[in-house]
C-alpha cells in the first residue's frame, strides 16, 4: 500500500518536491512517520498555492485559519487528557437573570466532576460559564466589527484564544466537548444548536449528551421540542428518533447526573471499515447482550452484535485494549437509534 506522500508525489522526478521532504523530515524530525506523512502534504499544498495564485484575499484566509489553528492546538495540548464541557447562550443575559445563575451553577457542578468548561468567551451565559469554572475553562471569543469584549473570567495569558472566522472558532468549541449545555439564546445559540444535531444526526462527530438547560418554567426549550414535534417530525423532515440526541433539564444537578450517566459504561466508538466499535468500562453480561440483539439487531445490516476483544485494526490505540467491545455492521442510516443502545447499555449494564 503506498504511503500518502507516495501517493501525492508527482510521477517521474521532481527534485522541487524531493528537497522539500528533506526540509520537513528535517524540521520535525521527531515527528513519527505517519505525521511526517500528513505535513508533507501541508507543505505540498502551500507550494501549489504559491504556483497556482489564487488571489492575495484567499491567501490570507489560509495564513489565518492556519495560524488559529496551530495557536489552539497548542493552547488545549496540556489539557488534552481532561474532558471538558461546551456552553452556549444568549450574551445578552445580565448576572441577575436565573439563568445566569443556573449556568454558573452547572459549570461549578461540571468542574467538581473534573470537567473543564469551554464557552465563546463573551458577556453573558458565556460569562457565567467561565465564572463558575474558576479558572478551569477557555474562552474562545470572536471578533466582530461591533468588538465582543471577552469577559473577565478566563485568562488572557493562557486560556483566551481570539478568532477572526466563526468557523475556525466553532471548530474547537466543538471538536474539544465530551457533551454540550445550552440555555437559552438567540440567532448564534440556535446556528450552535443545530450544527451540532447535525453532526451527531449525520454521524459525523461521536455520541455525546446534548442538555437543553433552562430554570424550570421558563418554557423556551419546552417550545422548540414542541416545534420539532409537531412540525419537523409530524412532516417527516427527521425521525422521532432524532429527538433522542438531546434532553431537556431545569437544573444543574440534573443535567450533570445526565452527562455521568451517559459515561458511565460507554466509553467511546469507532470504525473499523465496515464495523462499528462500541468500547464500554464494563462488559455486558449475556443477558444483555441476547436484549441488544433483539432490540437493535434493526441496526446491523447482516442483524448481529456481538462482545469482542480489540479488533486488529485497533493496535494504534494500545490505552484501549483492555475495553471490551461491542461490534456489528452499522448500517450508518439512524444514529437517533444508536443512542437508544447506548443508552440502554447505559441503564442495564
């Protein structure tokens, strides 16, 4: 199999791209092999921007997003290993709104759980989110033409990071979260929202909780699960089952204790060609697995799931090999049922 510098290398010589593999292996020369691989083809691509001359405009979009993307890479790599929480709300919630208060509440409840806390670094919910981390949260503000001041809670020197592109900035509020608290919010709050459904309808980011998080009778999450109902659902726009990728909560307490639970034997997933990898803290007994092949064998396109050992495709990942496994042939077509088993392993396990 060729490697993807072979792959991207031009045919016949090319002494142009030969010393630029030599620049590179030079520089990040204790980089392993499969990343020398990756930023040869960064480099390679630079060099066919430079040929290609896609206007001075379009090259500062790629030296901008380039650069905020190594500059949070750096940011979050001493905390890597800690799993954090992203909050998103409306910035125009003054500290005397209840749900100022709550949020501040659930971050203060995420951190006693050793969570860290990312919000978009502005006034409002945001504030309180960063104010009830105490100093264990990032801020990722964006600047506007009307400038959004970060707020006081997050540090300047070591956790705010500043973004010129909503998109880059969205990138890491929400590639970072093991799950996602929202309160309630306008327009920004709505565009999170729903990107997020999206990713997890679509399979393209893992499982995760999503809280819809409110003081109780405030009723505005109330109505938009009554509007998916009776208008998205009721037209057949998405499935019943796609209201299962998130749940509504009126206090902090509650909505941590979802966040937990949905962690308490799910681990984490992946692919392995065809399969798909379901990796627990604890191994179902075979009662449970006789329900989860009667339940949800719907899922598996030839109707089996069985308990399995590491696969072999899964040696790059030795920190997981003493998980056990669930593994069947995902059909990729309702993840709004996937999270139905997982979180029915989350219950009966």
């Amino acid at each position: 199999m060729k490697s993807i510098a072979e792959k991207i290398r031009p045919e016949g010589p090319n002494l142009e791209w030969n010393e630029l593999e030599k620049i590179v292996r030079t520089i990040a020369k204790e980089q392993k092999e499969s990343s020398l691989e990756i930023l040869n083809d960064i480099f390679r691509t630079a060099t066919k921007l430079a040929k290609e001359s896609p206007g001075t405009l379009n090259l500062k979009i790629v030296s901008t997003v380039l650069k905020e993307l190594r500059y949070s890479f750096k940011v979050f790599s001493p905390y890597r290993d800690i799993p954090k929480i992203t909050i998103f709300g409306s910035a125009r919630v003054s500290p005397k709104d209840p749900n100022y208060q709550l949020a501040k509440e659930f971050a203060e409840e995420a951190v006693r759980s050793n969570y860290m806390i990312v919000t978009g670094g502005g006034p409002g919910i945001m504030a309180a989110g960063n104010e009830g981390a105490d100093g264990k949260s990032f801020g990722l503000n964006i600047r506007l033409p009307l400038e959004q001041t970060a707020n006081r809670f997050v540090s300047e020197q070591s956790k705010l990071i500043h973004y010129k592109y909503f998109f880059t900035r969205k990138l890491f509020l929400v590639k970072l979260a093991s799950a996602f608290v929202l309160f309630p919010g306008g327009m920004g709050t709505f565009d999170e929202l729903f990107e997020i459904l999206t990713l997890l309808q679509t399979g393209k980011t893992n499982p995760m909780p999503v809280l819809l998080l409110e003081t109780k009778g405030f009723a505005f999450w109330k109505g938009f699960r009554e509007f998916l109902e009776k208008q998205v659902v009721a037209r057949d726009f998405i499935s019943q089952s796609d209201l299962s990728l998130f749940r509504v909560a009126h206090s902090a307490t509650e909505a941590m204790a979802h966040i937990r639970h949905f962690y308490r034997v799910f681990h984490s997933i992946r692919y392995v060609k065809d399969k798909l990898v379901i990796r627990l803290k604890l191994q179902p007994s075979p009662k449970i697995l006789t329900q989860l092949n009667k339940k949800f064998s719907c899922l598996a396109t030839d109707g089996v799931i069985t308990l399995s050992a590491p696969l072999p495709e899964e040696s790059n990942e030795p920190e997981y090999k003493d998980l056990p496994r669930l593994v069947f042939k995902f059909d990729r077509k309702d993840y709004g049922a996937l999270r139905y088993l997982l979180d029915f392993v989350n219950d009966e396990a």
